[in-house]
C-alpha cells in the first residue's frame, strides 16, 4: 500500500488532533514537523509521538522552507493563520508538495484563485480541511433531499456554529486578531454553514448576500479587531433564503435545519457528530442513524474522533487515495472556492452596509 508522507508546516493545536487522524487514516505518516523554533517542534513532535506514536519518529525542523524542500515529505498540512497562507501554498506548490489547507483559505476569492491557478500548474492537489465533507452521513442525507417526498423543494436553511472559549481568547488568540484572521469568527466558523448550504445546493452559489458584523474584539496596539459575532443571509432564486449565525460570544452548538414544502431535516450536530461512529439525523421527527461496521466501544466518549472510521481520518484517507490514483479531484478546489466567494460576499456586505451580489 503507497503511504503518503504528510510534513506540519507549523506546531498550531488544530495540527495536534490532525496528527491523530493521519495516524489513524492508515495511509498516511507524519514524516516532519516544522516550527520557525526547532525546540518547538521537537517538543510537539514528542507531545504528539508519547500519545499517538508513528514508527519511525518524524524530523523536527526549524523554519518552513526546509519542510517544504525536504525530500521526505510528498504533501503538507497547513494550519498557519489565513493571512500567511497564500505565500506557503504557492511555494509548497511549486515545490511540487500536494495541499490539504485549513479554512479560510485566504484573505479573498482572488488570492484562491492564484494559490488554485499554482496548484493546478504544478499538478499538485488541493483540499480544504472541512473534514464533515468526508463523512458517510452527507450520503444518506443528500438521498433524503433527493428523494423529493421526505422534505420537497427547499424554502429556507438556517444554521448555527458558535462557541464561547472565555474572555482571554479575546486578547491572546489569533482568531481574535484581524491582520491575522481578518474575517475572525465568520472565517473560522461561517466557512461551515456556507459549505453546508453550497453542498445542499449543488454548488449553486445565491444570487446575493447581506452580512452583519454584530460584534468584534477590541483594537489593540499592533494588532486590529476581528468579528466575533455574524450573521448573514444568502437568497437563491424563487425567494429561497439561508441563513446563518457565527459566533465566539455564544454557547457551543452547531446545528443547521432544512425546511421544505413537504418536510424538513436536522442535523443537531452537524460540524463534529455527537456519534463519530454512527451519525445521525432527523427528518420529520424521526431519526435516522448511518450505520457502520465498527460501534462505539463500551466506556468510550461517542463523540471521540480517534478512530479510523471517523471523518477526520477519512479526510486524510481520501486525500492520499486522490494524490496516490494520479489524477487530480478539480471538485476540491471548486467547493474551497466557491465558499470562499460567498464569505467574501458576506464580509463585504457587512462592512459596507449593504446587499451585495455574489460573481460566478
């Protein structure tokens, strides 16, 4: 079996649980790690390695560019923040390295297209990480609003995705830096509803967006203020209307509801499944479960990710079967793309008060 070599570019915590999931993708390793501080990787690379250890012990390296040339790495994982992530793209591309990204994928629609326009040039694959894309539950949903008598012709989705981390998130965290993650919460959790609402359409992107900003951290020397609070809306042809809300000030929930002429649908946890073994969902109040050959064992948190069935080992899974079949998936960067452009559209409207039509 080909094993892809996956090297970290950077030692975020978000890279922590991804280590897992490379671990447990069966086809991937973590070859290197790579912190502008070499102790720093070093130290990650053993936090890591004592809970979830590959057998041979990735290289710890100190700077970027040394991961992204070295010879034992064939795709990179990249969890630095939104505003550095177009130059390490491009460069990891032209190095010929594949790359999974995390979200948002870049300050605007016009940077993607030029770190896609690379990737596509170097024959280099792109994913985004949105790792509920990988899940087997989007198949049995997509056959329930297919089958057009379970919920019918959609009028309305809404959605949520929020979480409160405490009041020192707002001073120390980079989310709530705006040079660093400009679009604060709508980037980091609006990406979400958007992708939701493009998979349910089809990739139909709305005709137009508003946005609101209903909240942002505090300017502070050196570093601008980000939202922390948003809520948009996206209106389809027909008066079709989705709605979301992002937010750092409000209790943890992730849901998004789909209501039709005939019925509706709801995923209560739509982001991170409450079963990770056997998600679910409910249509017309009856719940409907996705089942699968390995069950949740006795003792253990359904909601634990740390298993090779799980949807963020999947991703990796399938980013290797994609890199390791020879061709190039073009749907990937269609769908990082195209949500990109609506939270552009969102953003925009917020900041500038008015409805904003989204381009094609």
């Amino acid at each position: 079996m080909n094993t892809l070599r996956i090297g970290i570019l950077s030692t975020a915590g978000i890279a922590k649980k991804n280590w897992k999931a490379i671990l447990n993708s069966g086809n991937c390793v973590v070859s290197a790690v790579a912190s502008r501080d070499v102790a720093k990787s070093r130290e990650f690379i053993r936090e890591c390695q004592n809970e979830n250890a590959f057998a041979i012990l990735p290289d710890a390296l100190g700077g970027y560019q040394a991961l992204l040339a070295a010879k034992n790495v064939d795709a990179v994982y990249i969890p630095l923040p939104t505003g550095l992530r177009k130059e390490f793209v491009l460069r990891a591309a032209a190095l010929g390295k594949h790359v999974l990204c995390e979200k948002p994928c870049a300050n605007s629609a016009a940077e993607l297209e030029e770190m896609l326009a690379g990737c596509k040039r170097h024959s280099v694959q792109f994913l985004d990480g949105v790792m509920f894309m990988h899940s087997p539950r989007l198949d049995a949903v997509r056959k329930i609003l297919d089958d057009g008598q379970s919920v019918g012709q959609i009028r309305c989705l809404a959605s949520a995705f929020s979480f409160y981390p405490g009041e020192e998130f707002f001073n120390s965290n980079i989310r709530a830096n705006g040079a660093l993650e400009p679009t604060g919460c709508l980037g980091d959790l609006g990406w979400y509803c958007i992708r939701f609402a493009l998979w349910t359409f089809k990739w139909q992107l709305p005709e137009a967006v508003s946005g609101e900003i209903l909240s942002r951290s505090k300017d502070l020397p050196g570093r601008p203020s980000s939202p922390t609070e948003f809520s948009a809306e996206l209106f389809y042809p027909g008066g079709v209307s989705v709605q979301f809300y992002s937010s750092f000030l409000a209790a943890k929930q992730q849901w998004v509801h789909v209501s039709g002429q005939k019925g509706w649908l709801l995923l209560p946890d739509f982001v991170h499944p409450y079963n990770s073994y056997e998600p679910a969902f409910q249509v017309n109040e009856k719940n409907v479960e996705v089942p699968s050959d390995v069950k949740c064992p006795p003792g253990v948190d359904p909601m634990w990710q740390g298993h090779a069935t799980a949807q963020d080992a999947r991703m990796f899974r399938n980013f290797a079967n994609q890199i390791h079949s020879g061709k190039l998936n073009d749907d990937w960067p269609m769908w990082a793309l195209k949500t990109q452009k609506v939270l552009d559209g969102c953003h925009e409207a917020a900041t500038r008060g008015v409805t904003v039509k989204v381009a094609g």
